[in-house]
C-alpha cells in the first residue's frame, strides 16, 4: 500500500458523512463564505468551534481582516444556499448571499435565518497547516430552530435528513 495521491484522498473522504454549515465573513461589497463540512466542537467552558478553511479560499483572507464570523448549520431547505456558497454556478463573494434571509447577529456577522443552529463568533486562533488553517472560534451567541432538518454531505452529494418520530426507530 502506498500513500495516496490527492485525488485518492479526496475521494476517499467523500465516504464520511459530513454535516454542512456555512461561514459567514465580510461586510457589504466585501463580503464572502464558504460551506464547511470539518466543523466540529472544540470545548464547552469556554465554547469554542473548530472547523479547516482552505488558505486559497476568498474567505481566508476576510477571516483575518474582521476576526468574526457567522456559522450557520445548513437545514433540510437549504441546498440552494450550499450550492451558491459552494460556488455552484458561478457565485462569488456577496452574491453567494442573494436568494436566503440573514439576520445580523451581535458581532456583526450573518446568520442564516432558519438554521438548525447558528454561532456568532469572533476568531480565536487559525493554525496553518499544508492547504487549509484550522479556525478556532469563539461562541460569542447562539440561536436554534427546531425542527430544521439537516442537510448533509455524502459520497460528493448534498443530501436531506429530516426528524423522524421515536417510533421509526
């Protein structure tokens, strides 16, 4: 077995189901975002979340220039919104944000509206590793909206999950 060649490895992690969030960042013409499917949490006391950005995204360098950001967890109605801030169709910058309601949270960053869960958060730290830096933020707010279902990531598809009852089990 050999190590494998980027496009090996980036197939290969199209297997794990990855849940999908975007990260809002930037102000007005200035203004960006990305789909992440690495967020994770990193600590409760004091809420911290960790997710990989990519150093050649438009993001990276607005992440640094304002030291917050919005993160939105992506419900089942949401695909359109993770296909323009995944660049589908040819969305760049503040245009990716046309076509879905946002709400200014505390810091000044973009919430989707109707997320499962979003976080307002100010950046923590970014460690740059090869291609991408892990972004540590920090939970400045939190809103919730039941009952949103969930899109998820899967085998290079967007895909919907939505509550099931406990019967179904």
């Amino acid at each position: 077995m050999s190590e494998p060649t980027p496009k090996e490895f980036r197939d290969a992690m199209r297997a794990f189901v990855g849940t999908c969030s975007v990260i809002t960042v930037g102000d007005g013409a200035d203004a960006s975002g990305l789909v992440v499917t690495s967020a994770i949490s990193l600590s409760a006391e004091p809420p911290l979340l960790l997710a990989c950005v990519n150093r050649s995204s438009s993001s990276y360098p607005l992440l640094e220039k304002y030291g917050r950001f919005g993160w939105s967890s992506l419900g089942a109605t949401h695909r359109e919104v993770a296909e323009r801030f995944s660049g589908f169709g040819g969305a760049k910058g503040a245009a990716r944000y046309e076509g879905a309601a946002w709400e200014t949270a505390v810091t000044g960053a973009r919430l989707l509206a109707g997320a499962p869960t979003a976080f307002d958060c100010t950046v923590e730290e970014m460690i740059d590793r090869a291609t991408h830096s892990i972004l540590i933020g920090r939970v400045q707010a939190v809103r919730r909206c039941p009952d949103a279902g969930a899109l998820i990531y899967w085998d290079g598809v967007y895909r919907t999950l939505t509550a099931w009852s406990d019967n179904a089990l």
